[in-house]
C-alpha cells in the first residue's frame, strides 16, 4: 500500500484537524480511499443535503471499506477460490443446521392475522414476555425481569443509536473502554452526534493489572477528568460484555465498581450482552444477576439474537430500561426500528424452548465455538503470533506487532492492505480504537476449510515480510513477551497446518 497523504494524528493530543479519530488517504488497487481510523466525518457540502446530511453521508469506517472490498472480490469455494477470505466479519457460520431444523418445525410459522396488522411499537406483549422469561432464566436474574421494562428494536445498533440519542445531546461525550467494537460510534454519532470519550487500554500491564488490557475503575477516573478539562460533558459509559474485541468477561467485581463509579458522577450506564450466550470456556455475569444496582434508572442493558442465536440477518435486538422516561422516548423512536411481527412470533417460539436451548444447542454451539477457536490459536502459534487469552466471542485478538515495519499506526495499515492483497479479510486494531498499532481481530466461527486457508493465506503473507526489530516492540509485561494471559508459541512454522486435521467433528458441519 502506498501512502499519499499525512496521518492527521497527535500521538499525544489526538485526532488534528478531524472531530475525533485518524484521517488517512491511501491507494487501494488503482483508486484513492478515504479512510476514518477513529470515527473521523469528514465535513462536506451538498447542495442537496443538509449539513446533517452531509455529515451522515460522509461517514466512512476501515470495516465498511475493508467489508465492501471483499464484497466485490468475496471466496467462493468453487466459483472464486482465489476470492478475499472474510475471517473480519463477526458472524456465526457453525450452527445452521441447528436453527433451520427448529425453526422448520410444524407450527413454527404459522401466520395469524394480527401479524398482518399494525403492532405496539415497544414489541409484541407475548413477545417481551418470552424474552422476560428468557433473559431471567439465562441471565440469571435474582428475580423475574418485567416484559413492560423491554423494548424491541430491529437491531442492537438501533437499540444503542436510539440509547444515546436521548439520553445525549448533541455534542454530549460518553466514557467507552478502548479497543471496542467499533459500530458503536457511528451507532452514536450518525443520529445524536455524542462522542466517545476513550479510556485507553493497551498491552502494558501496571502495578496491580493481571493481564494486558485491563480495565479498572483509576482509568475510568481519569479518562473523566480529562474529558472535564477539555470541557466534555460526559452522560454515560458504555460496557460491552462479553467483550468485543478483547473475548474476554469483566468479573462481578469489576462490573459493580464501573456502575459504583457511574453512579458517583450521575452517569447513565449502556451495557451490551449481545456475546451473553456465546461463552464457551468460562462463567459469565449479567449485570440482570445483581441483587442491586446502584441507579436502576441509569442502567441499561442490550441484548440481541444475532450473535447468541447466529442469526444476523433477523435483526432483532433489545434493551431492559427500568425508567419509564427512558422507555417513553424510545418507543417514540421505535416506531422507525419496529421487528416485524411474524419475525417476533418466530424468535417467541425458539426462546420459548428452553429444553432445546438447554439439551441441543447451547451445548452444541460452545463445543463448536471452542473447536473453532482453538483451531485458528493453533495456527496463529505455528505463526508465533501471540493471542489474548479469551473465553467468549466469535473472534481472538492477535498480537501483529512483529510483523510491522515500524510500531505506527501507518504501518498497522501497510499490513492490512498486504493482508488483503493476499485475498484474506481481517479487522486491524485502529477499526476498534486501539490505542497501540498491531493488534488484529480474527473471526473463528466459520468452516475448518476456511480456517485453514486463512492460516495459509496469513503464512504467505506475512512470509514475504520482513519482522521488524523486535527490540522496537514494547514488551507484554516486565521484560517478558508471554503471560499466562497470552496464549503464545514458538513452534516451526513450516507444518502450519498439521495440528489442524483434528477437528473431524466441525468438518462434518455445513456451513453456509
């Protein structure tokens, strides 16, 4: 990748001449690209947009363009072999055939009348009340979660858009942990225009830390009184749990000082367990799970079918608001976000089975998570790529560092443009906010053949590079390069492959 244009960037002071984020132009295959390392808009005019628009319109991700160019060019085993591998998109490819044998059952779709007719725009009542019942059971609640608390939306990104916009104004800041999934800004910006306000973490681990990008409640204090000093007024802090991109679950502890915290400073507190259910080696905790909150009208929890159930094109996320203002305002917007009806009675018969979730496919899909994900480590250690321990998730969080030219975040994008000239599509660190270059977000929930090639396409091109000094990297922790946090190898790289035969229960799986 040739660069064409400085990087609008203070190591220190942050974005320059952006609203927030990294600016970049580089040459992608024959045409300039503008990309947005951070959540930068670039502002334009329109003579037929407003201001507004124009905003909107300008928006760019290095996800949406990293997803459009393998669009274009996508794999196909038979009709484009030589297409970009996806392994940067977090979808679940393995449990397919799971969903469609329930879903098809007799009774299932039945359509009634009413169905067919304008709904109560917060969702179905026997909706909200499988949904209750389904979050209380799988969240644990202390005790049942009330359906007049739930509104549905078509998406967790509406959920969280619609969240923010009015619990925000225009301008408003909100503490977000960083790496972070990174749709949550243009999920927040595009409609409310409210601005994250990153609590940086990053591989270095200080007195007190046990493992690499750790959140505490200090850095949180910190992260607020800076925004303070820049004149931010912060409204909310945002949690994803399970996390995404780290794969990792906050402990109890951890959660209860963050809403300790939030509640010192009147903040409200978004938390999102979409990945609740996708936990394959560890023990979750729902915030549902506590037998108090320190402000229950300031807690809001999102959930949604998408990743727990595999099924993102349905579209079906929720959030549990114990405010009735909350609730007011949303369902003023939810009539823009509405599910469809017939999708709603679909979804209340699958939760509704809890026998089936139980017996058939939550045990399935963590023994196919957990096989996948081993999978990919074991071929990112025969490539003596370290990987963050996780434990939830579609997806690990790799450590690139040695493959960069230089420790910079413009060498974090010459790699991930040579990643995808040698056709395999993966999530680099400045698309999550990360504040140190080299980190990558891997997806694992897909076929053992498309793993495989992936590891295959990664070994040639990161073959052809030359490491850098590996002096020039920062050391995990104290001088040592693995924790019990990393899960590392210096394995010989020439049988990448071999440790990968094992999996003969996930090849038998069809993936779609």
């Amino acid at each position: 990748m040739r660069m064409v244009a400085e990087i609008f960037w203070d190591q220190k002071k942050g974005p320059k001449n952006c609203d927030t984020g990294v600016c970049v132009v580089f040459y992608l295959g024959g045409y300039f690209l503008r990309s947005h390392f951070g959540a930068c808009v670039m502002a334009s005019t329109s003579r037929l947009l407003s201001s507004r628009g124009a905003r909107i319109a300008g928006y760019e991700s290095i996800l949406g363009k990293g997803l459009d160019m393998y669009v274009r060019d996508p794999y196909e085993q038979d009709t484009n072999p030589q297409g970009i591998l996806n392994l940067g998109t977090s979808e679940n490819k393995l449990c397919y055939d799971i969903i469609h044998e329930r879903l098809t059952r007799p009774g299932v779709n039945s359509l009634a009348p009413h169905l067919l007719q304008y709904t109560n725009v917060q969702g179905l009542e026997s909706f909200r009340e499988e949904i209750a019942k389904f979050l209380t059971e799988y969240a644990r609640a202390q005790n049942p979660l009330d359906p007049e608390h739930i509104v549905v939306m078509n998406g967790c990104s509406s959920v969280l858009a619609s969240l923010t916009a009015v619990l925000c104004d225009s301008e408003d800041g909100y503490l977000i942990p960083t790496p972070y999934y990174g749709s949550v800004y243009p999920d927040s910006w595009l409609y409310g225009k409210v601005r994250p306000v990153h609590v940086p973490l990053d591989s270095k681990m200080s007195d007190g830390e046990s493992h690499p990008f750790m959140l505490t409640v200090k850095k949180l204090e910190n992260a607020m009184t800076e925004a303070t000093k820049q004149g931010i007024r912060v409204r909310a802090l945002i949690l994803i749990n399970p996390h995404n991109p780290l794969g990792d679950i906050y402990p109890a502890h951890l959660l209860k000082e963050c809403l300790d915290f939030a509640h010192r400073y009147g903040l409200h507190v978004i938390i999102d367990e979409i990945y609740m259910l996708s936990v394959y080696d560890g023990t979750f905790t729902s915030v549902h799970s506590f037998d108090r909150l320190p402000d229950p009208e300031r807690t809001h929890i999102i959930w949604g079918f998408s990743k727990d159930f595999a099924m993102c094109g349905v579209r079906v996320g929720t959030v549990y608001t114990q405010s009735q203002e909350v609730r007011k305002a949303l369902n003023r917007l939810a009539c823009f976000h509405a599910c469809a009806g017939p999708v709603q009675q679909v979804l209340s018969h699958l939760i509704w089975d809890q026998e089936w979730i139980n017996n058939t496919f939550l045990p399935a899909n963590r023994r196919r998570l957990l096989e996948s994900q081993r999978i990919l480590v074991n071929g990112l250690q025969k490539l003596n790529i370290p990987v963050l321990k996780c434990c939830a998730g579609l997806f690990v969080w790799a450590d690139f560092r040695k493959f960069l030219q230089t420790q910079t975040f413009e060498a974090e994008m010459d790699l991930w443009w040579k990643l995808i000239h040698e056709k395999v599509y993966i999530g680099p660190g400045q698309a999550f906010y990360c504040s140190e270059p080299g980190w990558f977000r891997l997806v694992f929930s897909d076929s053992v053949s498309k793993i495989q090639l992936g590891i295959k396409r990664l070994q040639q091109a990161l073959g052809v590079l030359a490491a850098c000094d590996t002096e020039d990297i920062p050391p995990l922790v104290s001088g040592e390069e693995t924790t019990s946090e990393m899960i590392d190898s210096d394995s010989d790289t020439s049988d990448v492959l071999k440790d990968m035969a094992d999996a003969t229960q996930l090849k038998k799986i069809v993936v779609y």
